[in-house]
C-alpha cells in the first residue's frame, strides 16, 4: 500500500462515543480494575509482571475462573503497567502504585482516554505478533534462552504481515463497495495478503500459504477482539480438530482465495472486484459455498473503536486517511478538492456537513468562486460544486444568477436554476454548451476514467450531435484535446473514433500543442 495515494475516507463516530467504547472493552476496562485493586502488599517481577503468587487473587478481583483466568488476569496486569494505569515504584522490591493516566480514565477529556486506550492496543498488537507459549517452551535452548532461529519467526516481518493484514482490513471496511458494517471471511481476508494481484487460479503452494495464514490470523484477532478492535467469529474449532479436513484446504478457502481479490488501495489486495471479499459467499465469480458454510472458517469486523485505531496508526505511519468531516471548518477550496476522491457518498456526507454550517446564498458564492479556474483539476472541481449546490436550497438562487454571465459557472449555473423551476432563465449560447460538455467530460475523466457511465456519455454525444467533433475542436477550454482523444480511445465505432482523434489532433494544433 503506497502511503502517498489518499485512503478511502472513514466515517467516525464522536469521540464521546469512542471513549465510552474504549471504557467498556474487556481488557481495558480490567486493566483499570486492576490499577485500583494494587496495594502496597502488591508485588511484580523484574519484567513487571504480576508476581505469580498474586495472580490468583488478581483474577478473582476480575471475577475471572476457569482455566485461563489467570493468564486474562496477568495480560490485563501487562495492559495496565504499559498504559501508565500503574506505575512500578521501586524495581528492586517490586512494589507498584496507581499512575497518573488511571485519573484520565474517569477526569480526563474523551481524548485522554482515547489517548490510553490506544497505548492498550499497541501492547496487544505487539503481543499479537509473538509466538504463543507452547513455541516459546520448544525453542528453549539448554540454558533457558529462547533460540529464535528454531522458531522461524521473524519479529519485523511478523509485525508487517500483522499491519498489512490490518490495512487492508480498514480499507474493505471504510470502502463504499466494501462489506461496510458487515464481516469480512477470514479466508478472503487472508487472501488478500497472500495472492499475487496477477494470479488466476491459485496454485497449491499458495492456498496453502492462505492456510496457514488464516490459522496464524484466527490466533491474532482473538487476541485483539478484547481490547476493542474488531469483532470476531473465530474458526469452527471442528475444523481445527478434524485432522482429515485443515482449515484451508477445503472448498470454503479455496473459494476464498479463487475470489477475484481486487486491489484495495494502490497495490494491496483487498475487496472483491466484483463486491467485496464476500461477494463469493454471496453467488459472485468463484461461488461454491453458502453463507454459513463460510462463517465457520472466520468472520472479522473492524469496530467503530477500531476504524479510529487503525486510522491513527495509519496516520502515524504516514499515510493519509481522511475523516468525514475534517473539512466542515475549512474553506470551500479546500472541500472541492479533498471530496475530489472521495466515493458519492463519502462527498455528500461531507458536503452536508459543511453546509450545515453555513447560510444557504453565502455557502452558494464561496463554492462558486472556488469551482473557477483553468488548472487540470478545475474540471472536477466544478462537478463537485454542481454536486454541493444540488443540497443547497432555493435560497441560493441569488447568488447562481450573478454569474449567469460567467464563461466558466454560467453553464452550472443555468443547469441549477433550471432544475429547480425557476423563472426568466437566459437559453445558453452554442459556445457555452460546447464549453460545458467538454468541461462535463473533463470531470468525469479525472473522476472515474474510463467507466461506464462516461462511455455511454460519449456515445450519447456522437449519436445526439452528428456534428459534434466538427465543433468540439475549436472550444475554448484547457482540456479540450484530451477529452476528445479520450472521446477517440472510448468510443466503440472505429469511424466515430477516428473522428475524435482527429479533432484532437486540430485542437492541439490550434493552441500550439
């Protein structure tokens, strides 16, 4: 995933609402029992762990039993100590009191706690990415050390996989052709990682490496699941137990990894082209097993919580990742162009949120003056204009008349007040409807490429127009030769084509090109 190309936009919920969540996970919020439970009787160990006599009584404090109260109670304990909930006071006793971030959890502002949920989730992450103890035990070495070189793990690339798994994770998740609020199949999310973006059919070699990937997963997001982050079906544990029938080497995770995987965000493998990473379970390309069928090998779903944890590692590490409603308080410039790649909804969401803050005709002026200009992005920067005056009401209409004259907002503009039935709008000239066609066509060019919409747009214009490119050449616009060589390299009639690029050819030739 290149951290240059913008990530699809997440909508969050407040932060009020976030730190509430973050209060009520299950590690966290043990974490803090535990910070309180501490005395002066409490003890930890050199690596400040709770000391193994007391973890009985920490767990009951939690009210945990069974078999693995005491390893819950003893994570909950590393949580609090890494966070700053309990501060070790002298190393060589082993004597601890409660910290300074313990107060934010109950005083501190929503950012706070927030701030401290997300030290949690680094702990888990970090512990996510280790081998479990049964490994650590076999790799010991004669004097007690672990041999790392017995495990095959490699902690960098280990932590990698994790964040790449992650990544892509977030991507399906706040994409507007992704699951949404749904789950995601772990063996399409594990396919997303593992298969080459040019593989046909997987080979046996890599479904397999998409098994055990997905075994690897099932450990990791069931360590993650308790501190917020996602909400997780683990796998049937009858399919870990069946020793005739691996994880992975059934029908179910060959469907995953035949799924189409498409590219979720310049070069990561992410959603399925054809409707997300679920779309097989659903009857899309490479269906072969029904909803149920797939539930039992892993169904992931990133929080609310964790659409905001993931988004500010990404922003730490550099990517950008934008959030609806980041522009709301920014100028009309600044929204045409940071909606510029947004998805329709995503850009609407936005806008609205802008407009709210703004009476109708003053929010009508600031965007048409933004949408002006002759730069490559002014194109899209008008449809998007069109597209927030379309939320705007009538009240606005003042301010579309006053540039009913302007050669680049009058077409728009008479677009706008004809769509909502107003009176003594001036016809445009044929010069202004040539302007804003190749303007129109501009827009959708930078907006989406050759999809289809934009085909059949140009094959509506060479049907409607016979003399169309005779015409569209000599339109005074910046972008009038690129259009009409897109026009040539759209259009499915060989003739209608040809035309087109020989427009081109005049209008780069009439403007020095």
């Amino acid at each position: 995933m290149s951290d240059s190309s913008p990530l699809p936009p997440v909508r969050l919920t407040s932060d009020a609402e976030l730190a509430r969540d973050a209060l009520s996970t299950p590690l966290l919020s043990r974490a803090a029992r535990l910070a309180r439970w501490a005395g002066p009787a409490t003890r930890v160990d050199a690596g400040g762990g709770l000391v193994e006599e007391q973890l009985p009584a920490a767990a009951e404090a939690l009210g945990l039993t069974g078999d693995d109260a005491a390893a819950c109670a003893s994570e909950a304990w590393r949580v609090a100590v890494d966070t700053g909930l309990v501060e070790i006071v002298d190393e060589e006793e082993g004597t601890v009191a409660a910290g300074e971030e313990l107060t934010l959890l109950t005083g501190g502002s929503p950012q706070d706690v927030l701030g401290v949920w997300q030290d949690a989730l680094e702990t888990v992450l970090a512990d996510a990415s280790v081998p479990d103890l049964d490994d650590l035990v076999d790799a010991l070495d004669e004097g007690g050390r672990v041999d790392f070189s017995a495990l095959d793990w490699d902690p960098e690339a280990e932590a990698e996989f994790l964040d790449g798994v992650l990544a892509n994770l977030y991507v399906l998740s706040v994409s507007e052709d992704g699951p949404g609020d749904g789950p995601v199949p772990l063996p399409a999310l594990a396919a997303s990682v593992i298969v080459p973006d040019d593989m046909g059919d997987p080979t046996n070699d890599v479904l397999e490496q998409v098994s055990d990937a997905m075994m690897r997963l099932d450990d990791q997001f069931r360590l993650l699941e308790p501190i917020g982050l996602v909400e997780y079906r683990p796998v049937d544990e009858a399919l870990l137990a069946d020793g005739e029938e691996e994880p992975g080497a059934g029908a179910e995770t060959r469907a995953g990894a035949d799924a189409d995987a498409g590219v979720a965000a310049d070069g990561e493998r992410g959603a399925h082209a054809e409707g997300g990473p679920g779309a097989y379970a659903e009857g899309g390309p490479g269906a072969r097993v029904d909803h149920a069928d797939v539930a039992r090998y892993g169904l992931v779903r990133l929080t609310p919580l964790g659409r905001y944890g993931l988004r500010a590692r990404l922003l730490e590490a550099g990517f950008d990742a934008p959030a609806v409603g980041e522009l709301a308080d920014k100028g009309a410039d600044a929204l045409l162009d940071g909606t510029s790649a947004f998805g329709p909804r995503a850009a609407q969401a936005e806008t609205e949120q802008w407009l709210a803050r703004r009476e109708p005709p003053a929010a009508a002026r600031e965007l048409l003056a933004a949408a002006r200009g002759a730069d490559a992005g002014a194109p899209l920067r008008r449809l998007r204009c069109q597209q927030a005056l379309s939320l705007v009401g009538a009240e606005a209409e003042p301010a579309l008349r006053e540039v009913l004259d302007d050669a680049e907002l009058g077409g728009l503009a008479r677009v706008w007040l004809s769509e909502r039935g107003a009176a003594d709008v001036p016809p445009p000239s044929e010069a202004m409807i040539f302007w804003l066609t190749i303007d129109t066509v501009a827009a959708q060019l930078a907006a989406e490429g050759n999809s289809a919409e934009l085909r059949g747009l140009v094959e509506g214009l060479a049907q409607q127009h016979s003399g169309f490119f005779s015409a569209a050449w000599r339109v005074d616009h910046p972008a009038t030769a690129d259009v009409l060589e897109a026009m040539g390299r759209i259009h499915p009639d060989k003739k209608v084509a040809k035309e087109a690029r020989k427009a081109a050819f005049k209008a780069r030739s009439q403007h020095g090109g």
